[in-house]
C-alpha cells in the first residue's frame, strides 16, 4: 500500500515538474486487436504470449494519448509493469 502511494505521489510529482515520459505504441500480430503503450522504443519489456510485436507510433509528452486514454494511468502503468496493454473493440460485421 505504502508503495502505490509513494508511486502515485512519484508520477503527480513528475508531471508537476514538467516531467513526462514519451510512450511508445506497438500492435499484437498475433492478435492485431491487441495494442501495448511501453516506455521504451523496443517494447522489450511486452509479454512475449502476444509477440511478435510491431511499432505504431509514439506518443510526446505535449501529445494525448488515442481514445482518451488518460495518460497519468498510462504512464503509472509503464512505471509499474513496464508497459500498458489495451484493445480495440472488432468493428461492427467483421
């Protein structure tokens, strides 16, 4: 518990100071309605179950996330687990 405080306290600390992460986007080719944000460019940290893995763009810190992701959460997430994974609803018909 102590430790998700100091964390949550760490990232509101981070982006008060004008400190925020770039995140970087990938897409599942296993499984091409699964997308992953991660905090490095490689997405080494990615769960390997859903690899290959394939880079989608990047997010900058003056840029908001697709979806109205929020991107405190995002970046909690990357800190926590190394990466944040999310999927995209199949269109309607398909």
């Amino acid at each position: 518990m102590l430790f998700l405080l100091w964390l949550i306290s760490q990232s509101k600390t981070s982006v008060a100071k004008g400190i925020v992460m770039l995140i970087y986007m990938f897409t599942s080719e296993a499984s091409p309605n699964l997308h992953a944000f991660a905090g490095d460019p490689s997405g080494s940290k990615l769960p390997e179950t859903h690899a290959p893995w394939t880079a989608a763009g990047s997010i900058k810190s003056d840029q908001h996330p697709p979806h109205r992701f929020s991107r405190a959460k995002i970046e909690q997430a990357i800190k926590l687990s190394g990466f944040q994974l999310w999927r995209m609803k199949p269109a309607p018909g398909a």
